[in-house]
C-alpha cells in the first residue's frame, strides 16, 4: 500500500479508537473489545473502499455496510461519525436517553447505518438480501457484512452462507472478526467453530485471511476479493480484542465493560500517544 | 343458507400474487420450500425471476426479505404460520419490525383446520405473537375475496405486514363486485341489538349462519367481522358493546392473545362488558379431518348458538 495512504488511514483508525473509548466512557456501557478489534478494517472500508456519501446517506447506489456483530456499534459510529456522517461530538451522547444513538445499530435514525442489527446471526441474512437485490435488478453496489467469530456459532448464519453460494452473490463480502474471545471465554473453549475457514469452504464461499491490524494484509485481502466471480466471499481476519489499548487487549472481561474515569484516562493518553506519533 | 363456492385462502394468496404481480412491478415471492403448500407456485410460474426460494431456512428468509425491502422492494415471505411466526419470531421482531421495514409475511396453514398434520403444524399462537410487535399490521381474512383485497392492501401500506392464510376451503360469502376492504375498518354483516358475534377468519360465516339460527328463537344477533386485528376497529367494538351489551368472540387460534384477547383490551377500556370467547382453550389439537377438529373444539355455528344463549341467560 501506498506508505501516505497508510498513514492516513493509520491515523484515522486511530482517531476511530478514542472515539470508541469516549463513547463507551460516556455511556458507562457498552462493548470496548470487540469494537477495537474491527476499528482498522471500518476505517479500511469507510476511507478508502466503500462508495457512501454523507451528504446524502440513503442513495440507492451506494455500497451498504452491515454490522452483523451489532454490539460493537460503538466502532461503526465513530467510523460514521469520522466519516462525516454526524458530528464527532455526538459520540459522546451513545447510549443516552434521547440520543439517536442507539445501544446497537439502528437505521431508522442513525445516518449512514444501512441495517439494525444486535441479535447475533440476523445481520448476515439482511446483508444477503441486499446482495440479492442488486443482482435482481441489475444494480452494481457491493455488500459488506462483519460478524463475530462467536456470532458464527448462530445457526442462521450458516442458512444465509448457504443461501448466499447458492445464489451466486459475489457482491457480498462478510468479514470475520476472529479475535478469538466470546463472552464466556475464548471461542475455542465455548463451543468452538473452529475450523472457520473449511466451514466456509464447504459452504461454497471463496475464502480469504488478514491481518487485521495491518493495511498492507487489508488491502490485499479486499484486492483479492474484487477478483472472486459466482460466489461470495468471506474475509477471516485474525484480530486482537481490544486493540490499542494496552490494558483491554486480549482480555474477554473487556467484551462489554466500560472504562472508570482512570482506565478511560489511560485509554486515551495511549491512544494521543499513538496519535502523536504516528502524526510526528 | 344458499350452497357457497368454497376455497382456501390460500388459494387466493397465490392467485392473488401472480394477478398483481404485472400492476406492481416491485413485488417479489420469498418461500421456504413450501411454494406448492402455500400457493405462491402460480406467481412462481408467471413471474420466476421474481420467486426466490430460500429452502428449509426460514430465520434466514425473514432476513433476505427485510434486506430486499431495505433497496425498495416489497417481498412476500410465505411459509405455514407456524414456522413464520412461529420459529422465525425473533427475526420477525428484530430484523422487520423493530426498523419498521415493509416486509409482508404470508403465513399459510394457520390454525387448527390443518388437519390431519397434526399439533406441531397447528398454530394457534400467531396472532398473540405477531400482535406484540410495534407497528405489525395483523390480517386475518374470512375469504377468498377477502383474501385478495388483503394482499393488494398489504402491498399499498407501507410497513410490516401478517396475513394469515388458511389450508381448509371455505365458504366465498362476499361479493368481489361490491367488497370494499380497509385495514383496520371492521365490517358489519348482521345487525342485532340482544348481542355482538365478533368473529375472524373462517369463523365469520359460522358467526352468520349462528346468526340465522338465532334469530329463528327470537334472539337478535350482531355480527362483525374483523379482518385487521391490529389495528383493531375501536370504534365498531365500543359501539358493538354499549348497544347489545354482551360479546361472544370466535376466532381459529387460542383463547389467549388473539381476537377475543384484542377485543377484550378495548371493551374493558372503554365500555366494560361481558366477554366471551370461543376458540382453541389452552389446549394442544391433534391429527384428524379439518372438518372434525374444527366441530370438536367448538369452532363451529352450533358451538356459537349455544354459547351465545348461555351468555344471555347469565346476562
């Protein structure tokens, strides 16, 4: 990747980050780990793939995002919010009465969400049926969806992957976030669907492996993507909960708690360090 | 009473499809294998680019519908009852109702006059379960021409819609000529001052027929038919009870949370009087001819007549 490029998008994803640490902060709630996990490939695809306009966020040739993982909303409004879709300060209100921000997505009033998600399993299936529509009707949009590696153990999940290889839909790309951990433990000990990337494979999807944490990986996993023709495509990044601040990293009991006045202190003051350097 | 033509409703749900199909060109068939149950097989045929079956999946086909309907189409997700509302509840809630997207479900098979398949596919909950949801438009047709004004009304409404459609063929009571249908507008078909029938579905023309035969020993009989269960029609409830003072409500589906239950919230409210309900009681059916079933949990005119003249003696 262009070292420039990667620089902004570096910088931006950083930004991303403190803004999920402030909303999380400001809600007292909410799901940190799994939102910093997918802070790089939101920013990949906000800032450098999708065809979105702020401006006018329900044009109908605009490519659509899905958050399957709806939890981690607190990722996918700071990439909006970046992105110019609403204010940067308004990610503060996440989670409070009166604020269009919702505990997990909601397209009814959140600019730019183009699906309400929050039970696990159901996005990916809204994601096919806007695939499918395109293809209905001769449209040239693209679907993105991200799930959960633990969101993978719903079964819906697999009637839309198979859904989706049957119908050919190589407008639809889903990523999954495989940082490793669920709720009650890691997904290996749980109730693990590991191997992801043959379950996919055996269901009819082209399949592909990043590093999530890496834009020259992100790049190329969504290069190789554009070339897959007749059937979907699913991206399996290997990712780091938590990522970026150092204290959440790896560490399940940081899946849906919200930092104390002291944690979000040093979440930030890491996260500025990072800021400066990267913009040193 | 005349001898009526028969026929399932859905029956009509399909014919109805694969007539509109060229009038609205946005209009697609979502199935879950059951294209030939539910009837959408003759808007398959007519319009195939336009039918997508999603097989044995029906969580799954909940959601390719609300995809479809969030680029502007309207899709008809069509199974039996009680695996679209049934199984597929919570996508229904989630992935339709809560982003209010104009999805319209067509649930086939509906109550106890399934028949012969037995308990498992006898739904009796659907109404209760599809009437909790904010903003679900809930429709029950009485018959074939009601069936298919419901279809081109659920189609013109924009929001979420259930239709529930029956397997038994039943009697065509209305005049297509003539039938105008309004969701959430109830119908008056016999006027009575001594007590209200308020019934839905296929238990409407039984209402009627109870209707004849208690107006032969003297009782004076009102009977509604409420097509919309959500929005129910307030205002034809409230009237119906402060001028007869009595209600006997008759629906195809449990005595808890359907018709009688949605009759009740608004006459409790507004003019409390007594109301009785007939239908399926807490109870589980069984296998058997729909004909049967239907006589032996009292889903019938002679059950009505007998219940209408309980009520009046304990009036």
């Amino acid at each position: 990747m262009d070292e420039l490029l990667k620089k902004q998008l570096q910088i931006t994803a950083c930004k991303v980050r403190m803004g999920i640490i402030e909303g999380v902060y400001n809600a007292k709630s909410g799901h940190p780990g799994g939102s910093l996990s997918i802070a790089d490939t939101l920013t990949y695809l906000y800032f450098n793939k999708m065809h979105v306009y702020p401006e006018n966020p329900k044009l109908p040739d605009r490519d659509r995002f899905v958050l399957s993982k709806g939890h981690t909303a607190p990722a996918l409004y700071s990439v909006l919010a970046h992105r110019g879709f609403f204010p940067v300060d308004e990610l503060k209100t996440l989670r409070h009465i009166g604020a269009r921000l919702q505990g997990h997505p909601d397209m009814k009033h959140i600019p730019g969400v183009d699906m309400s998600t929050g039970s696990l399993g159901q996005g990916i299936s809204a994601a096919c049926g806007m695939a499918l529509s395109a293809k209905l009707s001769g449209e040239n949009y693209k679907v993105y969806a991200i799930l959960g590696d633990g969101e993978i153990e719903e079964g819906q999940v697999w009637e839309a992957a198979m859904f989706a290889a049957h119908n050919k839909l190589d407008n639809l790309l889903a990523i999954v976030d495989n940082n490793g951990l669920q709720i009650d433990g890691k997904i290996s000990d749980v109730c693990s669907p590991y191997p992801i990337d043959e379950k996919f494979k055996a269901f009819g999807w082209h399949v592909i492996t990043m590093d999530a944490h890496d834009f020259d990986s992100i790049e190329k996993a969504f290069n190789e993507a554009e070339t897959v023709v007749n059937q979907p495509c699913v991206i399996i990044q290997k990712s780091t909960k938590g990522k970026g601040v150092s204290f959440m990293e790896n560490q399940v009991s940081w899946h849906g708690t919200a930092p104390n006045a002291e944690q979000y202190a040093q979440a930030m003051s890491e996260l500025k360090a990072q800021l400066a350097e990267l913009e040193g | 009473m005349a001898d009526l033509v028969k026929k399932a409703t859905r029956e009509s749900y399909g014919e109805a499809l694969a007539d509109l199909g060229d009038k609205y060109e946005n209009l697609y068939v979502l199935d879950a294998d059951l294209a030939g149950a539910t009837k959408t097989g003759v808007f398959k045929k007519k319009f195939p680019d336009r039918h997508i079956d999603c097989g044995i999946a029906e969580a799954n086909m909940m959601g390719i519908a609300a995809g479809l309907a969030t680029t502007g189409k309207v899709p008809f997700a069509s199974s039996f009852a009680m695996f679209a509302a049934g199984r597929a509840f919570e996508i229904v809630r989630n992935s339709i109702g809560y982003p209010h997207l104009n999805v319209k479900i067509g649930a086939t098979h509906a109550g106890i006059s399934v028949g012969e398949d037995g308990a498992s596919h006898q739904c009796n909950e659907d109404i209760a379960l599809m009437r909790t949801i904010p903003g679900m438009t809930v429709i029950n047709p009485a018959d074939d021409v009601e069936a298919r004004a419901a279809v081109e009304a659920a189609i013109l409404h924009d929001g979420p819609v259930y239709i529930r459609f029956g397997r038994l063929a039943v009697p065509i009571f209305h005049d297509k000529e003539t039938y105008k249908f309004e969701i959430g507008k109830g119908e008056q078909l016999v006027d009575g001052t001594d007590v209200t029938v308020i019934a839905t579905g296929l238990m409407v023309y039984e209402a009627i027929k109870a209707a004849e035969a208690l107006k032969a020993e003297g009782i004076s009989t009102r009977v509604i038919n409420i097509h919309t269960i959500k929005p129910i029609d307030r205002e034809l409830v409230i009237k119906a009870a402060k001028e007869t003072g009595l209600i006997v409500t008759a629906e195809e589906h449990s005595v808890i949370g359907g018709l009688g239950s949605a009759v009740s919230d608004v006459v409790t409210e507004a003019c409390p009087v007594k109301v009785v309900k007939i239908g399926v009681q807490d109870v589980f059916g069984h296998s058997g001819p729909a004909a049967d079933l239907l006589k032996e949990f009292g889903l019938c005119s002679e059950n009505i007549v007998a219940t209408v003249k309980k009520a009046l003696a304990e009036k």
